[in-house]
C-alpha cells in the first residue's frame, strides 16, 4: 500500500507551481497551476542516467517544487490526532521538520522510478460551508489504471496548502497516524522524534551511495 504513495507526490510533481499559484483563489488553481517545468524536469535527459550527483540534483529540485505546496505543520498534527497535545511547541516544530524530510526522501525516490508518462484529470472540487477547508479531485490515469486521488486543503492567510492526500480512499495522513499512535504509546514525542530523525540520517546515507 505504502508505494503507490510514490503516485501521489509525483502529483504534486507534475501540478504544483514553484511560486505564486497556492496564493488565494480557487483551491484546484494550486493544483492547476503551470507544470511546464516539473514535466521538464522529468523528462530531461540529463536525469536518465543513474548517476548520484544527478539524481541528487534532480530530487532537490523536485522538494523545491512540492515542498512549499504542503501545510506540514497541519499534516503532523492531523497525522499525531490527539498525541498532539503531548508536544509542547519546539517539539511541534522539529517534528513537522524531521516528517517533511523523511516524506520527502520516501516519496522523492519513488518518483525518480516510477514515472510512466501518467497523465492527470481533474474531477470535481468541495468547498467546505463554514470552515476555510476544501477537496480537490483528481484522477492519475495510465494505459491500465484510472486511479483516484484527493486532496484535503487548508486556507490559512489567504493560502491554500495541502495537509492530506487520498489514494482510492486511503489517507496518507490516516496511514502514519496508526503507525506514530503506536509508538507514542511506549515512547516520548522526543523519543519518536529521534527515531525520525536517524530515519532520514540513513536515507541520506543511502542516497549517498548511489
């Protein structure tokens, strides 16, 4: 189940602008924005090969683009529920950091493999009646599969953000809960937090080798 996250990052790949298009507007404008440069980045020959200072290059251009497209901090605490409250707010902040890393490893790296020449659809788009929330609807569709993906956004400054993902009505948020919940359960929020923490020291490490 975990992999075919790989697809919903690469989403944000191929939809998300680098700079002006999550500000105010229609919450699908994030996600319609130009993507011109991710399917350039992509598609460039230059990042075919297997060599690592390239790959390297390619997968910091690509958090570049996803990152800031990502309401981190409304992730962690969507994705810690009610562990939230065990943190007080240095541990909020290096949590959501140390997260943001561990997906953006995670997700980047699958990216870099899987891409096929999928293209997008767009579905229908929710606004919620009383609270700045949203849902966008979209379809990766590919020779074999149509498959569906959500996106739950969150308005904060006449921002929209994205703080959860859905994969044929699997949350990417719901599916870390379960596994931190867990944890949380036998350990500290710094306990946890260091063991995210060594998690990505080892993914960079990887990485490192080629």
């Amino acid at each position: 189940m975990m992999k075919r996250y790989g697809l919903i990052l690469l989403l944000a790949v191929l939809m998300l602008p680098i700079t002006q298009a999550a500000i105010a507007g229609e919450p699908s404008d994030v996600i319609k924005a130009p993507m011109d440069e991710a399917l350039a980045l992509l598609r460039d020959p230059q990042y075919q090969s297997d060599d690592p200072q390239k790959r390297a290059e390619q997968r910091e251009k690509f958090w570049a683009i996803i990152e800031p497209a990502f309401d981190f901090m409304e992730l962690s605490k969507r994705t810690l529920a009610r562990n939230w409250k065990k943190f007080d707010d240095a541990q909020r902040v290096a949590f959501a950091e140390v997260f943001s890393d561990l997906l953006g490893n995670i997700y980047v790296d699958r990216i870099q493999g899987e891409y096929n020449d999928e293209t997008i659809e767009f579905g229908d788009q929710f606004l919620h009646e009383s609270r700045p929330l949203a849902v966008v609807k979209t379809f990766i569709v590919s020779s074999r599969n149509r498959i569906p993906v959500d996106y739950s956004m969150i308005q904060k400054e006449d921002t929209w953000r994205i703080y959860d993902v859905k994969v044929e009505g699997i949350s990417l948020v719901k599916n870390y809960r379960s596994q931190f919940k867990e944890i949380l359960a036998k350990e500290s929020p710094d306990q946890l937090i260091e063991r995210l923490k060594e998690k990505v020291a080892a993914q960079k490490a990887n990485l490192a080798k080629g």
